[in-house]
C-alpha cells in the first residue's frame, strides 16, 4: 500500500482521535473552517513547515508507532529534523546485532553494489535527459573495488554534475552552493526520510552506517543506502527547472512536485514499484544481508523504460 504524504505549510492544529489524525484550520474572516481527518495507518510521511503547527503529544507518539517518519522545517523553510520510531520491528534486537557485528569485508562488499548501482543510474539518467556520452561512467559502474577503494564514486560525481544541467556550465553540487541545488537539498531531505523509515521498517539503525561514518551525522545508514536513489530526485529537480526557471523559489507549486516522490516509480528486479515501497525492498534485503541470508542488496535500476 502506498503511504500518503502530509504536508503544513500553513498554521494547524494537528491532534488524534480514534486512530485518525485530527487536521483543524484557523478561521479565516470569522468563519470556521472544516476540520479534515486521516487514518493514520494510511500516512508514511510527514511534513511540518509552518512554525505555526501544534501537534499533541498523543499524535506524535501514535504517528510514530506506526513508523510514519516527522520531518521538521526550519525558518528557511528546509527540512531539518526527523523523528522515527524507536521499536520498528519485531526482530529489531536481532537484527540490531547483526547490523554492529558486520564485518569489514562485508561493509565493503555492500558499499561497492551501492557505488556500482549509483553509477550506472546516473549514466542512464544522463544519457536519458541529455544525450550525454556516458561509456566512461559505465566502465566506472563495472569497475568498482571492493569498498570503492578507487573512489570511482567521486570521479563519477564530478563527470555527472559537469553535464547534467547543460544550461548552467558552473554549477556546482553542494549544500550551500547556488541554485538549483535548494531544490535538490530539499528533494534529497524528503528521500532521506523516505529510507530512514524503511530501514527502521526492517529493523535496522538508520546511524550505523556502511561506509558514512561522520560522528555528527545521525542517518549514516540513510546517507548510505539513498546513493542509488538520488538520481531520481536529480530527475524531478530537472523537471522543476524546466518549467520554473533554476532559480525559483521552493512555492507551494514546485513543493508538490517535489512530495511526488514517495510515489514516483522505480524498477526493482523487473517489477515497476512506488519508490517508497521499493525503500522497503530495498532495506528488507540489506537487513537479510547483515542476517547472511543474501549476498546483494535490492537496488532501483534505471533504464530507458524507467521515465515513460
């Protein structure tokens, strides 16, 4: 089942009643607005833009039992904080174990299939939107060392960012650098939350990581496991360009463009899913893997079928 995405970016009061979200508008002119519910068991995700939002602490702790992942905004409006559940499965200890006694040589085993498929779906995005020459980053795909010892993720990176968006020849990716990359930081915060859920789904710690380490960063294992997804993401950013201009601001226009993607389709193993149910298949075999009972993670694969 497809899990709905709630967003506020206008002041509500946000409570729960009878397993239903509770959704109250302020009046506007005097006059009372209708108030709207929805079954929680029907949310994956939600975000809180407003900082004129109240949600009750009954709310809150009902979302999170049912592993609907928070995300907060800060005064910028970007995503800043997210809150998950801290009991997402029943094999949770288990799994937990198996998770912190992995193996060096299996991180790097798990580390190279994320870098090999991250590779390949740039090169099919970027020969899909632009025409670009990408046999380079196909060999860089095949050729991935255990752990990317080579560090062919970043030359990849630097080749892709280089011909992605023809139309701004200086861009440059990074959290703070100039436009589009708001929208890509935002697009990728939603994402992030997206396999953050999922992996708590499948009783995994989004913290420890298989090859992000940064001790101040809280998801490492949601920064690992996005990497193949992020195409994706760089595709509905495009999209907004073309339509918006680069520099647009994030309007409530270019927002539900970019909350379409939980939903947005992917491939997995042969079969056309919604991204976040394909996050959960994804997760559900990297935890199989920690468990030893399967050698290679679930990735997305993008091919020239995987945008029309």
């Amino acid at each position: 089942m497809i899990k709905r995405t709630l967003h506020f970016s206008n002041p509500a009061y946000l409570s729960l009643h009878l397993g239903q979200m509770v959704i109250k508008f302020p009046s506007e002119n005097g006059e009372e607005r209708k108030t709207v519910t929805r079954p929680i068991e029907d949310i994956g995700i939600v975000i809180i833009e407003s900082h004129a939002v109240t949600i009750t602490s009954a709310l809150l702790s009902e979302l999170l039992a049912n592993n609907v992942a928070v995300v907060t905004c800060d005064e910028r409006h970007l995503p800043n904080g997210l809150l998950l559940n801290l009991d997402g499965n029943t094999l949770q200890t288990e799994r937990f174990l198996a998770q912190i006694n992995a193996s060096i040589p299996l991180k790097k085993q798990l580390w190279q299939l994320t870098v090999k498929q991250k590779i390949a779906n740039q090169a099919a995005l970027l020969k899909h939107v632009g025409g670009v020459e990408t046999g380079c980053m196909e060999a860089w795909s095949r050729n991935v060392k255990s752990g990317d010892s080579d560090n062919l993720e970043g030359r990849a990176a630097a080749y892709y960012w280089k011909n992605f968006f023809p139309d701004l020849p200086e861009f440059r990716r990074g959290q703070f650098e100039d436009a589009p990359n708001h929208l890509l930081n935002y697009g990728y915060s939603i994402l992030r939350g997206v396999i953050a859920r999922s992996l708590v789904g499948s009783g995994l710690h989004p913290t420890l990581g298989i090859y992000h380490h940064n001790k101040y960063n809280s998801y490492c294992l949601a920064d690992d496991i996005m990497e193949p997804y992020r195409p994706y993401v760089d595709k509905v950013v495009m999209n907004i360009g073309n339509l918006f201009g680069w520099a647009t601001p994030i309007t409530k226009d270019v927002k539900k463009i970019l909350l379409s993607i939980p939903t947005l389709d992917v491939v997995i193993d042969g079969l056309r899913r919604p991204l976040m149910v394909g996050a959960s298949i994804t997760t559900a075999s990297l935890a199989r893997c920690f468990m030893g009972e399967q050698r290679k993670i679930s990735y997305p694969r993008i091919d020239e079928n995987t945008f029309k």
